[in-house]
C-alpha cells in the first residue's frame, strides 16, 4: 500500500516537473538565438581558427569547446572507440542494479512519447559509461555516429560535448543541439541531458534522451528532467522501504527474543500479538491466545483499562495473571500505542514474572552457595558417612535436617547440597532463626504488601520464600523459632504456597528447605518449645554433622590446608611444624568445632609470621586443656533429655493410674464396664492393673 501511494505521487510529480522544466527552459538554455546555420559557421570558425567571437554562442558551449579542445579531442572521429572490457562492466551494472531496476520503467515511459521518431533514451553512470539503453532499433542497432553499445564512454574527453558529458560536467539538466557538439558525427543530433543524484547530493548517474535535430520539441529536456525528478523520487521510496524493511526484521527479531513477555492488545483490549516468551508465562500459544480479552487472564484491569482510555503508561506494577495452572504474579509494565493523531489504537504490554527478576536479584547480591563437596575437608569415618548421605539426597527434593554442634559446617553442608542438586543455577537464600527478632521473623519469611504495618516499605516486600523461589532455603538454628510462628512455617511447607503479612493473595513457591540446628529438637519438643508436628515435617532426611573430637584422624590434614590458605592470605611462607604441635591439637577436644580449629591455625600464623610453629605458639586452653569446662552441648541436652522422659514418663503412669482408680469406683469395681468405657479390652485392663500394682 504505502509503494502504491508513493508511486501514485510520483506520477502526479513527473507531470507537474515536466511543464515545470518546459516554461524555465523554454526561456532558457534550448532556445538559442542564433540559427543553425549560425551556429554551423561559429563551429567551422572555431576548429579552423581556434577562436569564437565573444557572445557568439553559450557560454556553456563555448566553455565546453575549449575543454575538448584541451583534452585533443578529435571533432572529426567517426566513432567512440572506448568501451568498457565486460568484468569491469558486470561490475558497474551489479553496483547501479537498484538504480537501473528502478529507472527502466521511466526510460520505456520516455521513450513512449517519442516511439518511431528515430529517439534513443540511455542511462550512463557518474562516469559516462552507458548502463542501459531504450530506442528505436535502427538507432540502436544502426551506424549513425552514436556508439550505444554496453560500457561505451559518454564523457567530453570521448566523445566531445553531448548531454551525458556535458551535464555531468555541468551537474545540471543542459541540452546540446546540432552543431553545438564539439564532434561532426553529432551534428545531426541533439542531446538532452540530466544528473541523477543521491540523498546526499552525489552525482551517481545521468538520464539522457537523444533524437534528430529537426524533430527535437521544446519540451524534450523538461521531460527528461520531470523522468530524473521521478527516478530521484523512487529511490528515496525505496531506500524508505528498505529502511523500513530493516526496522520491521530488527523488531520482529527483538519482539521474538526478547526475554520479557510481550503483549500487544487492541483499543478493545484483546489480544493482538504475544511473542514467544509471553506464550511461555501465560502456558497458551498464539493462536488460542490472539482475539481473546486480555482482561482474562488478568486480577487487575485497572492500570490497562486507563491506558486505553487516557494514553497513560505505567511501569512496573505487580500483577497476578492467570497462567492456566494458577495465577503468577508479574511485574508489569505497559505502553499506549497511538495514531498519528494522538488517538490510543491498543497497547503494549510487557510482563516479568516475578521469580525471575528475584533471582536476578539473588545473583547480584550475593544469594548463592560458594562451597561444594570438595571444599569439606577430611575423611574420616564419621565424616565420611555425613558427607556420602548428603550427597545421595542432594538430587532430590526432599526437606533436609542438619544436626551438631556449633562450628561443624552446617551451612558448609547445606551449601554443598544446594551445589550438587538440580537446583544449583537457583538461588541460595540463608537466614539465621535466632538472629531475627520475634516480630520480624514472619515478614521476614513471608514478605509483605505496602501498608500492612507501620513502617512497611512502600510496595511491599518480598520474603525469603519468595525470594528463594527456585532453589534453597536454609533455615539456620530452626531450633530458634518462636512457636507462633513455626504454625505459619508448617502451613507454608504443606501448602506449597503463602500469602504476604497483610495480603490477600496466594503465592505459589517453588523452594527446597534445608534446616539446621545444635539442639536436640526431640527434647525441646518434650520441653514443649517445639512443635511436634512441624519436628516430624522436617525430619524428613537427619543428617548428624560430628564433632571434631569424633574424626581427629583429619586434624592433620585440615591442619595443613588451612595453614596453606592463611599464609597465602597473609602473604607469608608456610612455615614448618614441630611433631609436638600436631600432638597437641589431636589431644585437645575441640568445643568450638572447625569454626575454633580454623581460628586457631590463622592465629598461629600471625603469631609466628612465617617462622616455625611450636608448641609454645598454641594458645594455653590446648596447652593446658581444663577437662569438662566446655561440656559437648549435645551430649549435655542428650543427658537431660534422658532424665526429663523419665519425668514425664513416671507422670503418664501416674495420670493413667488415676484414670483407672476413676473407672473402677464409677462401676462399683466392674472390671468389663470400666473397660468398655477407656475402649480398652477386659484383659488389657488387667495387664495395666497387674503394671501398677507391681
């Protein structure tokens, strides 16, 4: 359509051009004074004498004489001699093929007005070499001193003065008639002449309409002047089109590729467009989805329906849309499309699921897991056994317990799980239970929407779930967690889903649990400080993580690869280490775990600074350990675990020793009655009677 219309106008343009060109030149450059005659002794004169009485002919003329002149052109040569060999010729007419595709139609359209009357039209190159010539076949064909073969030279140095030479020369539309050309053999023409240029105002051809002098017309330069308008006219069409074609691909490529979703709606809000990304979020291909409401898949038309009504746009507005499976929440951000009028004809919509842009975010701020199995060092039997169990469940999804004391690696674990699971390209989010205050831990965890508390940033806030969405939580010290919110946590981890503090939408999540503690949960679930059933929803795979007094088989080696990267930290020589050194540190019971072993060894460097390391260096808790001053926490809670199910044990058989006291006295000591009542056989009831009893 739009080439349709621009050829139209350039129709309607070579019309007005021509009778543009035909009233200037008609005052001007065609219509000489002099006759022919005159102008035919002016020449004789000129090649006879070398001299032309001032104002005797055009200055165009005149000049263009004395150049050919200069350039020893001959005036009485027969014929041009000079073509183009073919392989430069297939080069310049691969070069021009736009231009000579283009202005073949107005050569034929030239030619048509003059067809019969002995009129050849050609088209030549910056440099006058003939590309494409349209005329009659005995002027084509005939020998009548044009030489309109493919790559003949048209320039002034060739063949004297003539229309292509002269207005390239001249870099202007300029006729020359008769005996106004330099050479004899032209005499019986005249020559009409016009230089095509480019956007940039460069000559890159010429258009040129040649005929017998008697049957030359006034308006023969104009018209071919309106036919350069015309072709000029045409290229810029099609280089627009071009150019357009190329931003249309460039679109197309980024609308396809483009890793937001992309939406184009209607003014009626239906779907237009969706590129492939957007056919991924929404889980439904074009197809189904083109024509349809938007509307549809959306909880919030609001922000959609006043762009469509005022033109405004807005940016980055969370919003759930229905996917198909659910709803998923997008950051959403849109754009009015408009006429040339400033009426909205529809909109682009862009959407980002929010999991995405938080994993972005995760990996820019340092949510990730930098340890591996290979950075736990040691090989020790009851090490070995922690590290071959992490390893066989790292694959799954399944809620993962760590227990031990403070200092054995735990979160060294779980990052090495999270790096050997599916989830590794995931985030790694880590939170510390006991060092979040009370209040804060469930906004923490579950996130918020704006306005939900005093203080509450402004769109709310994202939780650790959410944020972790897609790879691993670590609930560091869960053993930490207040009661009241570990009934939130349970929820969350059955449901597979939240809702933020304040909100009232469900979030569907996608996290794999880690948890680790140094308590004994099953005794501070006894204690009644932890849940019963949230203990037995993650204590789904117990790995116990030993102490280091329970593998000092790998104190040697830890020694020595901690000792390595300190004094590469500090920029020291690893020194050498006395045997007594290496005794001692196995004989001491490490309370602090790797955590104080790792210090320990950083200590000794600085300490030593590159010297040897003897005992003396070592501090006086390894020197001269105080047996019991640090007692193992584990075993201390185990301990007392032990003593406190005894308690609670001698209470349960003392509450169903009453119990059955009770029953006896209501039925007067009827032993099947009571029993009917507890819905305990007859004989159970004698075995409980016999236990207390004993």
């Amino acid at each position: 359509m739009v080439s349709l219309f621009f050829a139209k106008m350039i129709q309607l343009r070579y019309t007005f051009v021509t009778l543009f060109w035909t009233i200037v030149l008609a005052k001007g450059d065609v219509i000489m004074e002099s006759s022919a005659t005159e102008t035919k002794v002016m020449w004789e004169r000129f090649i006879t004498k070398g001299r032309i009485e001032e104002g005797a002919l055009r200055k165009e003329i005149t000049e263009a004489w004395m150049r050919c002149i200069n350039a020893s052109v001959d005036p009485f040569a027969d014929r041009s001699s000079t073509v183009l060999p073919q392989p430069f010729l297939n080069e310049i007419l691969q070069h021009h093929k736009t231009l000579i595709d283009i202005a073949r139609p107005f050569m034929e359209n030239l030619y048509r007005f003059v067809a019969g009357s002995g009129f050849v039209v050609i088209l030549c190159d910056e440099k006058g070499y003939l590309m494409e010539a349209v005329g009659d076949n005995d002027v084509l064909y005939g020998d009548h001193g044009l030489n309109l073969q493919q790559g003949a030279w048209w320039a002034e140095e060739e063949v004297g003065n003539n229309g292509v030479g002269t207005a390239l020369r001249l870099k202007r539309p300029f006729q020359v008639s008769g005996a106004e050309h330099f050479c004899r053999k032209h005499h019986p023409w005249t020559c009409s002449g016009a230089p095509i240029f480019d956007d940039n105002g460069r000559v890159i051809a010429v258009l040129e309409m040649s005929g017998p002098v008697e049957k030359t017309h006034l308006h023969t330069l104009g018209m071919v002047a309106a036919g350069v308008e015309a072709i000029q006219q045409q290229m810029r069409v099609k280089k627009q089109n071009r150019e357009l074609t190329v931003l249309n691909n460039s679109l197309n490529n980024i609308f396809l590729t483009v890793s937001d979703g992309v939406i184009v709606i209607d003014s009626r809000g239906a779907v237009d467009q969706v590129n492939p990304a957007a056919e991924n979020i929404l889980h439904q291909s074009a197809e189904k989805l083109a024509g349809h409401p938007f509307q549809e898949y959306i909880d919030n038309w609001h922000p959609i329906h006043e762009m469509l009504e005022m033109g405004t746009a807005f940016h980055e507005i969370e919003l759930s849309i229905n996917d198909g499976d659910g709803a998923i929440t997008c950051l959403t951000s849109a754009k009015p499309i408009k006429d040339g009028g400033g009426t909205v004809t529809g909109g682009v919509i862009f959407i980002n699921p929010i999991t995405r842009i938080k994993k972005l975010i995760n990996r820019f701020s340092g949510a990730h897991a930098s340890f591996t199995f290979d950075d736990i060092i040691g090989c020790g039997q009851s090490l070995s056994k922690a590290i071959h169990l992490a390893k066989l469940v790292a694959d799954n999804e399944s809620i993962v317990l760590l227990s031990g004391e403070s200092g054995t690696g735990k979160e060294m674990f779980a990052q090495a799980i999270h790096n050997k699971s599916n989830r590794r390209k995931g985030p790694f989010v880590a939170v510390n239970c006991g060092a979040i205050p009370r209040e804060l831990i469930e906004s923490e965890l579950f996130g918020y929407v704006e306005g939900a508390f005093t203080g509450a940033r402004k769109r709310g806030k994202p939780g650790k779930f959410e944020l972790a969405s897609g790879g691993t939580l670590f609930l560091d010290e869960i053993g930490e967690m207040p009661l009241e919110q570990q009934v939130a946590l349970l929820r969350v981890l059955q449901d597979k889903s939240l809702t933020r503090i304040g909100g009232d939408k469900t979030v569907m999540i996608d996290t794999r649990i880690i948890c680790a503690t140094n308590k004994n949960l099953q005794l501070e679930v006894a204690r009644g400080t932890f849940r019963q059933d949230l203990y037995y929803r993650l204590n789904v795979i117990s790995i116990h993580l030993p102490p280091l007094r329970e593998h000092r088989e790998d104190i040697p080696t830890m020694f020595e690869v901690f000792l390595e990267n300190a004094c590469k930290r500090i920029g020291v020589k690893v020194p050498r280490i006395n045997d007594e050194v290496m005794q001692r540190l196995q004989c001491y019971d490490w309370p602090g775990n790797v955590r104080e072993f790792r210090n320990v060894v950083e200590r000794v460097v600085n300490m030593t600074a590159g010297s040897d390391i003897c005992p003396e260096n070592l501090p006086d808790e390894i020197l001269s350990p105080r047996k019991g001053l640090w007692p193992s926490p584990m075993l201390s809670e185990a301990h007392n675990f032990d003593e406190e199910r005894k308690k609670i044990k001698a209470l349960a058989e003392k509450k169903e020793q009453e119990e059955i006291l009770a029953m006896l006295y209501k039925h007067n000591g009827n032993v099947s009655q009571a029993a009917r009542e507890m819905g305990i056989s007859r004989n159970s009831l004698y075995r409980k009677m016999h236990k207390q009893g004993d």
